[in-house]
C-alpha cells in the first residue's frame, strides 16, 4: 500500500473502530457495567476473534496489515496521555490515617498474584506452546506475575466517584491500597523489561535512565514546567503545546532507555505541576483521549487477540489458571488482608471487588510485553481474557453486594419494626392521655 492508501484505509478504520466502541459501550452501559467493558469487548469483536473468524475478507478489507504499524503509533499517542492523565490522577488521591491497613492489602494484592503467577508459568511451561523459546522462563514467570498483580487504578478512582464512595473509608483504603499495588507494579514490569534483554549493559542503561529520569523530572523539569504554566497571561492554547513537548519528550527518552513510552507519560503526570492552567490542559486532553485515542488502542489490541488460538487443552487449562489465580490473588488476598487488618466484613469484601478488576492498565502491560517479545500471540489472548473476566466482575459484584446488605437491613428493620411500631403506640397513648388530663 502507498502512503495515501494506507492514510485512507487508516480513516475508514478509525471511523468503524468509533463507532462500534461506542454502541458497545452503550449496550453495556445498561447491564450497569463502565464505558471500558464495553471498549475491550468492541475491540476484540473487531479483530480475528470475531469478525476475522465471520469474514475474514472483510476483516482484512477494514483492517490491512498496512496500516497496523499506523494504527499502533497513533493509539499509542492517546495512550502515552492516558497514562499521563492517570498519572496526575494518581498523585491527587492523597489519603491518611490509613497507612496500616492500606499497606497490608496492597501488600498482599501485589505479592500473592505475583507468587501465584510466577507459579502457574513454572508449572505450566512444559505443558504448552504459549511461551516464547527465546524468552527465559523466569522472565516469563515474572511478567505473568506481575500482569497478574496490575489493578485497574483509574477505573477504580471512577467507580468510587460514580458510588459517591470518595471520603469514605471503603473509599479512601481501596484508593490507597490500589495506588501503591499500581506503582509497585509499574515499577516490577520495568525491571522484568529490563531482565529481557539478557545484556547487563542493558539492564545497566535502562535502571540508569529511569533513576535519571525520575530525578531530572522531579528537580528541574517540575520547576521548569511550574514556571511555564504558572505565568498569568499563559492561555490554554500555550498550556497544551508546552504539555505536548514535555510528553512527547518524555515518552521518547522512556522509549530509548527500554521503559516504554507509557512510563514517560505516567512519570510525567506524577510530578507534573498543580495550576489553573494545569488543570485547564487536563480537562482539555481527556476527553479527546478518552473518546478518540483509547478505542484504537483497544482495537489494536483487539487485532492482536486470538481467541481460536486458545482452544487446545493445554491453554484452556492455562487461561482458566490464570483466572483462577487472578481472582484468588487479587480479590481473595485483599479481602483476606483487609479482613486480617481489622476491617468490617462490608468493606473487606468490596476492597476485594475493586481491586481485583484489572482493566486498561493490564492490556497496557500486555501490550507492553508482546512489542517487548516477552509474550506470544497465545499468552497474550489468555491474558486478555483475565483482564475481561476481572474487569467485568467488578460492577455486578459491587450491585449485588449492595443488594444483599439492603435485603439484611430491611429484614432486620421487619423483624424490629412491631416492637418499633408497638413502643410508637405506647408513647403516642401516653401523649395522648397526658394531653386529656392537662385539658381536664
């Protein structure tokens, strides 16, 4: 294809990919479940799992192989600002008075799938063709562990905010367990980067550029841009081309050192500075983001997940596994530990909810890894099937927990109610005949 013919098949696809991530989003939405669901859902719809495997011509007519290395760059714009978003998010969820308990379930919702993971993939390797033979198998068991011990952080802040949960305890702790499981693993996904590329002096630039990194932006670029955005004549126009320089910088430096550009834009966002004109660049970006950006990714990925791959019985045995092992990993260790911390039994089960939902943050990993040649094709769609299975989870979860404890609260209010009723009665009379002694 020449250029031209790759930037028009390019348009059509973008169109088609808009649209049916919104409808889709739109008939989950009434099954009460968030906009990703139905993003992920489209996404593979639209790739060999589905429409492939219904008319593989017009999948391939909608979606050449031309404009996949297109469709990666651009998506992975939005991406780079998602994360940057979700950084800048991640540093306002500030929280306190609940560091013991905060750290006792983050500590166990990262080490506990991360064990999990680590294990299935020492157990599992020899039984199936899902792992890469040049890949050593304690990187793959280390990457699986740490896809496994991801939470879907900015799906996590929404819900609360949608439950009007924010200030809450239930709030506040699952907030603050699943900010630091999300920087934790982070962190572990770019040190098994890292390990990958089986060359010290590698492993030696990336650690070396990332720490670097960290403390130029966190010194001189965080004063840099203070100042930058902090001047009063700054329009927002000015706002977002100094916030695209600065992302784009840093996704590229990221990239270099072997971290990915998705760590330059969540790096960026921690420490990006708190203005008016800051602000006005973050509600600016997000929703261009959110509506136009992410859907191609999801559909990038989507392109990428082959599900008709998965049905051998080696990898059904290994996608259920790594369901399994991420349900009890998350969601049973964080309830377990929230428990264990002195917590309620209400809010321990429902911190197990929502932070076993994995989301965009773990298709982001997973991404991460197959353009790294850590994960094959086959890994890469088991895995997207945890991140659906979990992420779908989390909404009927929360509904039907809440609607058990309205049932044992009405039932306990029944049971009280002809004592209630009867006491009401009693200093009603009481009133009553006080009042006819006072007129008498």
């Amino acid at each position: 294809m020449s250029i031209a013919e790759t930037a028009t098949a390019f348009f059509l696809a973008a169109v088609v990919i808009l649209i049916v991530c919104r409808l889709v989003a739109f008939a989950v939405s009434r099954l009460d479940q968030p906009p990703v669901v139905g993003e992920m859902i489209a996404g593979v719809l639209l790739g060999p799992s589905a429409l492939g495997l219904a008319s593989p011509a017009l999948q391939e007519a909608l979606f050449p192989s031309g404009i996949r290395p297109m469709l990666y760059v651009v998506s992975h714009i939005g991406l780079v600002a998602f994360m940057f978003g979700v950084g800048y998010e991640f540093r306002s969820h500030r929280v306190t008075g609940l560091a013991r308990s905060a750290g006792i379930v983050s500590l166990a919702g990262i080490t506990v799938p991360l064990t999990l993971g680590i294990l299935l993939v020492f157990v599992m390797h020899d039984q199936s063709d899902a792992f890469t033979d040049s890949t050593p198998v304690g990187v793959s068991a280390l990457f699986v562990g740490v896809t496994l011990a991801i939470t879907a952080f900015p799906m996590l802040a929404r819900i609360i905010t949608e439950r009007r949960l924010t200030g809450t305890r239930l709030g506040s702790l699952t907030l603050a367990a699943g900010a630091i499981d999300d920087g934790l693993a982070w962190v572990l996904l770019a040190a098994v980067l890292s390990m990958a590329s089986g060359n010290l002096s590698t492993v030696a630039i990336t650690a070396g550029g990332a720490v670097l990194f960290v403390v130029l932006l966190g010194t001189v670029g965080k004063r840099v841009l203070g100042w930058s955005l902090g001047r009063p004549s700054l329009g927002t126009e000015q706002g977002i081309l100094i916030t695209a320089i600065a992302l784009f910088v840093a996704a590229w430096f990221t990239d270099k050192i072997g971290l990915y550009s998705v760590f330059g834009g969540f790096c960026l966002g921690f420490f990006f500075p708190r203005t008016e004109a800051s602000e006005r660049v973050i509600h600016a970006i997000t929703p261009v983001t959110r509506i136009v950006f992410l859907p191609l990714f999801f559909a990038y990925s989507g392109l990428n997940t082959r599900f008709g791959s998965l049905f051998t019985p080696a990898l059904l045995i290994l996608t259920a596994a790594c369901v399994l092992a991420a349900v009890l990993g998350k969601f049973g260790a964080c309830w377990a530990a929230a428990r264990f911390a002195g917590e309620p039994a209400p809010v321990a089960v429902r911190v197990g909810a929502l932070m076993n939902a994995r989301g965009l943050m773990q298709l982001i990993a997973l991404n991460v890894g197959l353009q790294a040649g850590i994960v094959t094709t086959q890994l890469f769609s088991a895995l997207v099937v945890v991140a659906m299975v979990t992420t779908i989870m989390a909404t009927p979860c929360l509904n039907w927990l809440d609607r058990r404890d309205a049932r044992r609260a009405q039932r306990d209010t029944g049971e009280a109610r002809p004592v209630d009723a009867q006491n009401a009665d009693d200093r009603r009379s009481d009133r009553l005949a006080h009042d006819r002694r006072l007129r008498s």
